[in-house]
C-alpha cells in the first residue's frame, strides 16, 4: 500500500538552516511528509542553493515580477496549487505572505519565531533586533515559538514553544545562535505535532 505524503512548501529568505534540520528529521522522525518545494522572494539564498543541491524544486516569486499586489498573491496561490501544497512552512521568510494565501491555507500555515511569543514578536521584530529585545528587557528566558499563521504579524495561535535560559554574559549574538540551535529540533517536532492534527 502506498501511504500519500503530505506535501510541504518551505518559504525562505535567508540561509535556511531550518529548512536544512526539517529536510533531515523528516528522514530521521520517517515521517509521512515531503518537502516539495522552495519559496524565496530571493533568487539565490542559502535556502535555494540547499533545495537546488538535493533536487528540490524552487520557486522564485516577487511582487516586482507582478503588476499588483493581487496579481502576485494571485500566481502565488495557483502556483501552490500546481503543487499540490498541503502545508506551507515559513523558515525565515521576510515577506508579508498575501492574505489570499493565508486563507488558503488557514491551519495548515506555521511560521517560527526566535521568541518567547506574544512577547517580542510583531512588525519589525526580527533578527538580532529580538535577541536586543530580550536582553534589553532583562529578561531571564528566551526561546522560540511555532504558531500558525494568520493575517497578522505573528499573532497566530502557537502550536510549541521551547525554553532557552538568559544567562549571564550572554549577548544578543550567542542568544541568536542558542535560539537557533532550539528551532532546529521544535520545527520538527511542531510539524509532526501539525501532522498527526491534520491527520487525525
Ligand atoms: C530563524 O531565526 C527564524 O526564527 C526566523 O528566521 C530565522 C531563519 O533562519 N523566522 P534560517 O534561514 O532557518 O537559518
């Protein structure tokens, strides 16, 4: 019998480190997913290169490429839907995601956040900015949060968070790279969470 995988699309920016852990505890965790398809606002990325690399396919998609604001979330809708897309997963996306998309995919959308959600999430927040933040506000603990997304800047309702303590000595430079090192295993964790939902 041949089990259907559910089909993700990953949206990156950046060097996509997350993208990188997820395409790896997918084999490790043998779960009944597959990463299908890259999405970047940038034509060359860390993301893009590793998707390229392992025969993933890739989509460069801008508003500039578009006339309007509707027209690309227009084609990004239908170029989901070429894919087949069950899940899209935002791993450093730096890009609003058009409403239209959100509502396509309202409770199959999650993002991660470098942060202890609701506190220094909103517009603006990202970064090293956030770990500023927490070390600004003297803040004992950090972490990161997966939340599903909707219309508003990480407002969604969280799925999983996890813990990292604020130590002393600490900067914002080596509360980055903690916090990373946490969002590597609850991206994971989160999308099998967001599997056996779908799935039940
Ligand atoms: C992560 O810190 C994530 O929380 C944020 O963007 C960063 C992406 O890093 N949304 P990477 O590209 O996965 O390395």
């Amino acid at each position: 019998m041949t089990i259907n995988k559910t089909r993700i699309a990953l949206f990156c920016s950046g060097s996509g480190s997350n993208f990188k852990a997820l395409f790896q505890a997918i084999k490790n965790k043998q779960l009944a997913a597959e990463i299908v398809l890259c999405l970047s606002n940038r034509a060359q990325c860390g993301a893009m290169e590793f998707a390229e690399q392992n025969a993933i396919p890739t989509l460069h998609i801008t508003e500039k490429q578009f006339g309007t604001f509707d027209e690309f979330a227009e084609a990004m809708v239908y170029r989901l839907k070429k894919h087949q897309i069950d899940i899209i997963l935002l791993a450093g996306y730096m890009r609003k995601v058009p409403d239209a998309v959100v509502a396509a995919f309202a409770g199959r959308m999650l993002n991660i956040h470098p942060a202890l959600l609701p506190k220094f999430g909103g517009e603006g927040m990202y970064g090293i900015r956030v770990h500023t933040a927490v070390l600004e506000a003297g803040e004992t603990e950090t972490g990161a949060t997966v939340h599903f997304v909707n219309e508003e800047y990480d407002k969604g309702e969280i799925l999983l968070q996890r813990r990292v303590p604020v130590l002393p000595g600490d900067t914002a430079e080596t509360l980055a790279e903690k916090v990373l090192e946490c969002e590597h295993t609850l991206y994971p964790d989160a999308l099998e969470q967001l599997l056996s939902i779908l799935n039940a």
